[in-house]
C-alpha cells in the first residue's frame, strides 16, 4: 500500500524557535497534501491544504504566518512552525491523497509530537 | 460547511463479539466520500473503511461492514468477530469532492472502542 513518511516523530523546542515537520509520499505521486492538528484525547482538525506549486490554503482561525507550508515536489510538503510557543505544542499530522489512485483515500504519515518548552 | 457526530465516547465489548459504532453527518453537497479510520495507541491513522456517496450498495472489508443511509445522513460501522487487535479510537470522517479536486477531511470526536479478552 502507499506510505507517507513523517519527520520527525517527535521535537522538542525551546520557545521562540523555528521547527520544520516533513511529509514524505514515498511510492506515490501527491499533488495535494493535508496538514492536520491534534490535541491530546481530541479529534483531528484540518489546517491546511498543501498544493504543488502553488500557495496552501488555510483553514479558518490558522494563522498562515504562524504555520509556513511548502509544496516544492509532487512528494514533498512541509510545515514550519514559526517562533513556537507552548500553545503550539501538539501532535500534527499530515497525509497525501494519491494521484492516481481512486476513491481519493488520504494516507496518512505517522505524526509529529511538537513539545515547545 | 460540513458536521460528523459521534455520538458514543467510549464502548466496550467482549472478543468475538459483534460491535455497531455510530456516526451521523450534515452536508449540503452532493458528491462526498465517507469513511473510517481507527488510530491505534501509536496514533497512526490507519483507513478501515470508505463509501462512495453515489454507490447504494454498503462497503465491506472482511469483518468491517458499514450501513450507509444518505437519506437519514447516517453512516455506521459494524465490527463482527471482535479481537483485541481492534482497540483503538475509531473516527468516522467525511471529505467533500468537486471536479476541482477533494477537499480535507472533516472528522468526528472519535469512539474510543475497547474489546475485552
């Protein structure tokens, strides 16, 4: 089956600093990837959707200076958070819907656990 | 905008058992997908389950089946022969798609489902 590689699976950070997440569809071709967030015992909310070669879309209430996502390759998104503070300490997650595959199925990476001190 | 409710925090069955997980969903679209997805302790989200919303007919997978009723906007999870393997929080999520593409996900609050030895 398709696998998105996530890096890394977890960071800790001092506040103040830059941390980038990568996203890595390793067999598959993703034009379109997703970044999620999610709080400790909470569900998964949708931050952003990452395109190839163009600018991600943002969800209503995140902040698109806070979170920087890049989309260089048709395998690649990354997510930099920007001067982290505690309040960013969470578990992101992000997945890449297949090309060419059907039923449009996001696969997902494995997570990131950001710890801001 | 699109809701998924699940309405059970938490259940708990015997292995072997048969298990039926709830999820209703609100949208005004015409075309979606709707699916489930179980995230184990490691937290990677692993897809259990997906139904095209112009197909009648309800998904199937081995020993997970869903009862997909669009008119009633209610998609259900079936577990039959529960086994210890199946703990895990079950998410029920919707996605939207258009020519343009597909949308991110929207998930529910999630049924954390535990199976008893």
């Amino acid at each position: 089956g398709a696998v998105v590689s996530q890096h890394p699976s977890w960071v800790i950070c001092k506040s103040g600093t830059s941390v980038k997440i990568e996203c890595r569809s390793l067999d598959f071709q993703a034009t379109t990837m997703f970044w999620y967030r999610q709080f400790p015992k909470q569900s998964l909310m949708l931050m952003a959707t990452s395109n190839e070669g163009s600018k991600a879309t943002y969800e209503q209430g995140v902040e698109k200076d806070k979170f920087l996502i890049n989309h260089a390759s048709l395998t690649l998104s990354t997510l930099t958070v920007t001067s982290a503070h505690p309040e960013d300490s969470s578990f992101y997650i992000c997945s890449a819907r297949e090309d060419s595959g059907l039923g449009n199925i996001q696969y997902f990476g494995a997570g990131t656990r950001l710890s801001v001190l | 905008a699109q809701t998924v409710t699940q309405s059970q925090p938490e259940m708990s069955v015997q292995e072997a058992e048969t298990v039926t997980l709830s999820c209703t969903y609100d949208t005004s679209e015409n075309n979606y997908y709707l699916f489930w997805y179980k995230q184990p302790p490691s937290r990677q989200m692993i897809l259990v389950i997906r139904q095209e919303a112009y197909k009648q007919q309800n998904a199937t997978e081995n020993r997970f089946s869903v009862n997909f009723q669009k008119a009633a906007k209610s998609f259900s999870l079936k577990i039959s022969d529960s086994q210890l393997g199946d703990t895990a929080m079950y998410f029920c999520a919707f996605m939207s798609y258009s020519g343009g593409g597909a949308d991110g996900l929207t998930f529910g609050k999630g049924t954390h489902l535990i199976i008893q030895p």
